[in-house]
C-alpha cells in the first residue's frame, strides 16, 4: 500500500475525458451521458490505469438520474457503463489496458 502511494506521487496525473462527441464544443461542460444520451454536466470517475510514467484518470459523463441508478447497483445500467466506457477507452487510448 505504502509502496503504490510513492509510486503515485512520482508519476503524473492526467485526466481523460471520455463522452460521446456531438456537435457541441470540444472543450465545454456539457457532454451526452454515457448511457442515456442526456446532456448534462455531471461527471462520474471511471477508474485510473498506471502506465509506466504517469496515471491516467478516466472521467466520463453520466446524468444525475443514470447515476443514481449506478451507484444504487442497478445491474443493466452498471453493465452497460462498464461495456461503454471500456469500449470508448479502447477506441480512443488503443495502447491502453482497461
Ligand atoms: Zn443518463
């Protein structure tokens, strides 16, 4: 445990977003959620991933009505979060394991 938490000091950050693209701004705040397709502004952690030199963070957007099905247990909405965000973390970060 001691050991993970130096390595992680040492290493950077870095924050990926993953979302849906629309025709909305690249860089805004507002995304579709991940399983509705809602636009909103709430975001939901995904996980991190250590690679050699730094960590990525994974953030996508989730709606609050889909997060509170998520963090409830809901089994279908848990399963396709899991499906969708792995799915857009291998398209856009190939060279990552998820
Ligand atoms: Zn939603």
């Amino acid at each position: 445990m001691i050991h993970e938490n130096i390595l992680q000091e040492n290493k950077k950050i870095k924050e990926k977003y993953i979302y849906r693209r629309t025709r909305l701004p690249y860089y805004g705040w507002l995304h579709p959620c991940i399983i509705c397709g809602i636009i909103t502004s709430n975001i939901e952690d995904v996980g991190q991933l250590e690679k050699q030199y730094e960590i990525y963070k994974f953030i996508t957007y989730l709606c609050p009505r889909c997060q509170i099905k998520k963090h409830s247990g809901d089994k279908e909405i848990n399963k396709k979060f899991k499906s969708t965000t792995t799915r857009y973390i291998n398209y856009y970060y190939p060279n990552t394991i998820y």
